[in-house]
C-alpha cells in the first residue's frame, strides 16, 4: 500500500509538467516579440519555474519516504 | 492505508503545478507588453505564485505527517 | 479511514492552485494593459486570492483534525 | 501492488510530455518570427525545458526504485 | 497485476503523443511562413521532441522491467 502511495504522489508532477510547459511556452513568446525585456521576463519565469519544480520535489520527497518503507 | 492517504494529499500539487504556470505565462506576456509595468507586475505575481505554492506546501505538511504514523 | 479521508480532503488544493493561478494571471495582464487600474486591480485580486486561499485552509484545518485522530 | 505504483508513477509522464510539446511549440514559432531572438529564446526554452524533464525522471527513479522490489 | 502495470505505465504516451504533434504542428507551421529560419527551427524541434521522446522511452523501459518479471 505504501508502494501504491509512492505511485499515486508523482502524479503531482503530471500538473508540473504541464504548467512548466505553459510558463516555457509564454515565455518564450514574449522575449521573441519583445528581445529587450529579456532581462525582466528571465528572472520573473525562473521564479515561476523553480516554484513549480518545488511542488515537483514535495512528491518526490513523500515517495522517497513512503519506498524507503515498503 | 496512512501510506495512501499521504498519496493521496500530493495530487494537490497537479493543481498548483498548472496554476503557477498559467500565472508565470501570463505575468511574463505582460512584461514583454508593458515593461514599464514591471514594477506592478511582479508583486501582484509573487503574491499569486506564493499563495499558489502554499497550498502545495499544506499538502506536503499532511503528507509528511502521516508518513512519519505509517 | 480517518487518514485517507485527510489525504482527501487536500485534493481540494488541486482546484484552489489552478483558480490562484488564473486569478494571478489575468491580474496580471490587466495591470500590464492598464497600468493606472492598478489600484483598483490590487485589492479586487486581493479579496478573490484570499478567497480561495481559504478553501485550501478549511481542507488543511479538517485534514489536520483528521491526522491527530488517526 | 508495487509494479502496479510503478506504472502509476510514471503517468506523470503524460503531463510532462504535453508541456514539452507546448514549450517547444511556442518556441518554434517565436524563433519563425523572430529569428533574431533565437540566442535569447534558446536558453529560456533549454530551462523549461530541462525543468519539466526532470520532473518525469523523478517518477522514473521512482518507478525503478520500486520495479527493483517487485 | 505487473501485466496491468506495464499497461499503465504506457498512458503516458499519450501525453507525449499529443505534445509532439503540437511541437510537430507549430514547427511545420513557423517553417513555412518563414523559410528563411528553417536553420534555427530545425535543432530546437529537435531538442523538443527529443526530449519528449524520452519520456515515453523511460515509460517503455518500465514496462518492460515488469513485462518480463510477469
């Protein structure tokens, strides 16, 4: 059961996958439309990725915890 | 079956994954737009993306206290 | 029973991290299209991202009731 | 019940690849119009990318953690 | 139960599926209203789809880990 658990909490990462997707995408865009604000969209997506990443690495902890146990 | 529910809990973070993004896409468009909004921007952004990730992070406090019963 | 109705409850996360996300973000457009609205913007974004922060709080609140009982 | 959490963990995959696809997309088309953006469009879409990627080998080392104790 | 976790885990290619018909898409797209930047499309497609590929891969090798314990 615990094994399971580990499987159901890396789906958390299907949303993260996405969103870094969306974030990548606009992003992106933007900096192709707009080269000189390259500067404030960089550091304004980095944040908005690593936020996401970090909801990423919550599961991975919980499942690293939960297999160590099985 | 504490294993599971802790499992369970992360899936929050597939919401929050998708809505980090969605806010980080659109708060990068809106600089490349208007850059010299930039300063109203980011704020706005930081308090979303942070009430977005805190959300994630009430899951990952359940998570972790059950792991720690299972 | 009690802990996988706490992991349960924090799914509700899964829709209150997607909502702030949109919230945020066309925040955030609207300030960037519209720079002299923003003090109109802000507390409206204000009132609609505690909102829905306090969906996530309600689940967490009952979820930790639910841990401590297991 | 761990083979089956493995296959489970790697779901997340399906998220990750849409997002790959978005990002990579958005990008495609940013370097079309702007090809004189290409140097600032490629490390920002190397990021997001790369970010998203990990989260899928995060349920990779899951799953092989967990394949490993079937 | 290891022959129905093979089977799970090959759904995320149906993330990737989708993800690298949209990369596919928008690069085909952005190549003919620009041909003139087919050199730069070119290698960022295919890091994109490379990438995305990969993610199905990691899924293949999961199921074939259990495939061949069934």
């Amino acid at each position: 059961m615990t094994a399971l658990a580990a499987g159901i909490a890396m789906l958390a990462g299907l949303g993260v996958g996405i969103g870094i997707g969306i974030a990548t995408a606009k992003a992106a865009e933007s900096v192709g439309r707009q080269p000189e604000a390259y500067g404030r969209i960089l550091p304004l997506f980095f944040i908005g990725a690593a936020l996401a990443e970090a909801v990423a690495i919550y599961s991975f902890v919980i499942a690293i915890l939960l297999v160590l146990k099985v």
